[in-house]
C-alpha cells in the first residue's frame, strides 16, 4: 500500500460506496412496490462522483477536498446515504497530515458554513444532533490527521540524519583512505629511493672496477639489476596509491618483518604477553611487504593492548608459503564485541584493509567465536 498508494485510496473509496449501495438495496427491499425517491441511474452516478476524488486525495489533496465538499452538497440534498459526511473526513484528514493546518483549517470553515446553512433546512427536527455528529467525525479526523502529519514528519526528520550521518560515515571513511594511502605512498617512496641509492653506488663502483677487477665489476652489475627489478615491483604496488602534496613528515628508516621480534618485546613490556611464531624465510621479501606486514600487526596489537582488558595475551604469526605471506594475530580478551573500526582514531581497520590491497592481498577482523578478537591476512608477492 505504501508504494502504491492510490491502491489503497481506491479500497477506502470502494468501502464508502459500499455504505451508500447497502442503504440504497435496502430502501428497495423494504418498499419493492413504492419506487425509491430517487432512481438507480441518478443514485449511483452520484455514490460514484462522491466518492471518486478520494482516489486522488494524496497527490491533489486540495482540489480533491473540496471536490468532495461541492459534490457532498449534492449528494445530502438528494439524500442518498452517508457518504458525504465520510469523505468530508477523509478530506479533512489528508489536508492535515498532508498539507497543513491553514488548508485544513480554511477547508473546515468552509464546511462548517455549508453545513450550518444546509442542515436546519434539510433536516428541521434533527439538525442540532446532525451538526454535533458531524462536528465530532471532523473534530476525530483533525486529530486523527495531527498524529499521523507529526508521526511523517519524525519519520522524514529521522531518515534524513541517517542520510546526513552516512554521508559523513562515507566521507569519513574516504579521508581516512586517502591519509593511510598517503602514508603508504610515503612509505614506499623511502623503499624506492633506498633501491635507487644502492644501484647508484653500485654503479660507481662498477666503472671504477671494470678494468681492474672485473669479477667484482661483474657482481656489482648483478646486484644493480636484483635492485631495479625489486624497485620496479614497488613502483608498480606505487601506481594508484595517491600521495598528497602537503604530506611531510621526518624520513627514518621504515620496519620490516625484521623488526616484528622489537614491536613485540614493546608490547610485552607495556603489559600486552606477546607470542610471536614466524615459520619460513622472512628476511628477503620485498621491502614494501616486510612494511607492510609490520603495520597490521602494529595496528593489530594496539587494537588488542586497547580493548582486550587484563589478564588477555595475543599470538602473533607469520607464516611463508611460496610467494605469499600469511598472518594471524588473535588475542583471548573478554570483550568479543569490539568496534569493528577498531584503533588509530577510529580508522584502524580501514588502514590495514589498505595496506592489504595495496600488494592485493585480504584482511579479515572480527570476533572469535570462543571470545577475543582476530585479525588475518594474507599478502601475495613476486
């Protein structure tokens, strides 16, 4: 009904007619011999009009409210049933939720006089009990209409924040990005240009020793084409990464997966008991992946120092197998319904995300199933 509203209009009309049909079957049943006061073919076409600008009451409310009102007129006078005064309500109801309360309030004057001049005239004996029914279904139907307006409203109030929070969460979200793509970018810049230093030196060295010692000139050239293939991979995990003109920042020297067993002992000693297994060769990968490898386990054991809780202890593990490196970093703490977004401002589990697709590698995070949290990725290479 609520796609389709004139669906339901159309029903709310039907059900109208319906009283003013029954009523008009049964005149004719009681007196079959006495004609009705007035035929079939003038009653129905006036049930019909009466009713009908109620299937457009939500998309032309005004004009359908006093559609109803004219026709209304005509249809007490001919004196054909109860419809009149139902879709005198209903009208009176759509312009309030609807509209507003200086339409209604102008429709309800308007009707108020028709029905103050029509009534003593139509109904001499019983008009004050007509007026006072029909005062009180319109009194109904304003307070009827108030709710429903102030319900739509809250509701349209209400979805229009979360629009405004998912559009900020979205914003967020890309600023966030776009800082961890940026220090990416950074990072990956030191690695190349460390790789571009040492072809150089060795370069140098290579022309001094081409005549004299060869051999050594010989190892001197291999080296530099072993350390331009390395900066040609990272240049290319470079390409999309966006870096920002303003980024500064000291250079230092970046950690790698040789640093895992330092950050581990840092840990530990700010009360975090760190177990950490490495299984395989870890010592030559690729620059930018022993990085990477070193910030989601950083992120991952603040996450866990921060909200873990006491007593918790976490299990940190790199494995190599062939040209991909997988991790997992799980920690027993007792809260297991940790924010996804985890640490680092709120951003922690977007910048490991980041620095996993950057190498198109995968990052899970999320509960344990026994308690905890644990985080797992894994980063192809070569």
């Amino acid at each position: 009904m609520k796609a389709h509203p004139m669906v339901g209009d159309t029903l709310l009309a039907a059900v109208i007619a319906l009283f003013d049909l029954l009523i008009f079957v049964s005149r004719v049943a009681v007196s079959p011999t006495e004609s009705e006061p007035r035929p079939w073919y003038v009653t129905l076409p006036v049930i019909a009009a009466v009713v009908a600008p109620i299937v457009f009451r939500r998309r032309y409310p005004i004009t359908a409210a006093y559609l109803t009102l004219g026709i209304g007129v005509l249809h007490s006078m001919l004196e054909v049933g109860v419809a009149s005064m139902f879709t005198a309500c209903v009208a009176l109801y759509t312009l309030v939720a609807y509209v507003g309360r200086r339409s209604a309030l102008l429709f309800l004057a308007v009707n108020e006089v028709v029905s103050l001049v029509q009534t003593p005239w139509q109904y001499p004996e019983q008009w004050v009990t007509t007026l006072i029914v029909v005062n009180l279904s319109l009194a109904f139907s304003w307070a009827l209409g108030e709710f429903v307006g102030a319900r739509r409203a809250y509701h349209a109030e209400l979805e229009q924040r979360l629009r405004l929070l998912e559009t900020e969460r979205d914003q967020q979200a890309r600023i966030a990005v776009a800082d961890e793509r940026a220090r990416i970018a950074r990072e990956l810049h030191d690695v190349v240009a460390h790789a571009v230093s040492v072809m150089v030196v060795q370069a140098d060295g290579a022309a001094y020793a081409v005549r004299s010692q060869p051999e050594l000139a010989e190892r001197a050239v291999t080296t530099i084409a072993a350390t331009g293939r390395d900066a040609l991979t990272e240049l290319r995990r470079l390409l999309g990464v966006l870096r920002s003109e303003d980024s500064g920042g000291e250079r230092t020297p970046q950690p790698g997966t040789q640093s895992l067993s330092e950050l581990a002992g840092r840990v530990r000693a700010v009360g975090l008991p760190v177990q950490l297994d490495i299984v395989g060769n870890v010592d030559d990968l690729p620059a930018g992946v022993g990085l990477g490898i070193y910030r989601i386990v950083q992120e991952a054991l603040t996450n866990s120092l921060k909200h873990a809780g006491p007593g918790a202890a976490a299990t940190v593990r790199v494995e190599r197998t062939g040209d991909r490196v997988d991790l997992s970093i799980v920690d027993n703490g007792r809260r297991s319904s940790r924010s996804l977004v985890g640490v680092s401002g709120g951003n922690g589990l977007i910048g490991m995300r980041e620095r996993a697709l950057v190498f198109g590698g995968t990052l899970e995070a999320g509960p344990r199933t026994g308690g905890g949290w644990q985080v797992t990725a894994s980063l192809p290479f070569g």
